[in-house]
C-alpha cells in the first residue's frame, strides 16, 4: 500500500469513526427515552417489541481491597498480559 493509499485509507477510517459515534449519541439517546417510558417497569410490550430492562446482580473480587488486605497472596495471582494498542492521531 503506497502512502497516498494508506492515508485515504485512514481518512476513511476516521470519517467510519465520527458516523459511528454519532450513531451511538443517537442509538443511546433513543434507549434513553424507551427507559425513561418503562419508568420501574421490567418488561413492556410495544406492538410486536418485548423490551426488557431487568436488574442484573454480579459478583467480582474487589482487587483494590484484595492487595490492600491480603498484597502478598494478590500478588501470587497477578497475571501480566501484553496487548498492542492501535490509534490513529
């Protein structure tokens, strides 16, 4: 791919960015205004739609209290991992 490819190439991947952000402003703003319909409700039908909006419980091991407390064994279980970050500029 020459320079002049590659720089097309990114300004597309931008112009893809900005539309996709936009679309998520929207996306979420219209998620909003169904929630804010469904007030407490859990569940509400709209015509052939069932939405669901339900409480989700989950349970994780809080790290920050666990190195505080126990740092030696935390540290027996840390594991480092290496990821490559991709960022246009």
């Amino acid at each position: 791919m020459s320079i002049k490819e590659l720089e097309s190439t990114v300004h597309e991947l931008q112009e893809l960015r900005r539309i996709k952000e936009e679309l998520k402003s929207e996306i979420t703003g219209l998620e909003d205004a169904i929630k804010s319909e469904m007030g407490d409700r859990e569940q509400i039908t709209a015509g052939a739609y069932r939405i669901d909006w339900k409480a989700v419980v989950t349970t994780r091991i809080d790290t920050t209290a666990l190195k505080k407390a126990l740092p030696k064994i935390a540290d027996r279980f840390m594991k480092q991992t290496t990821t490559r970050c991709f960022c246009v500029r």
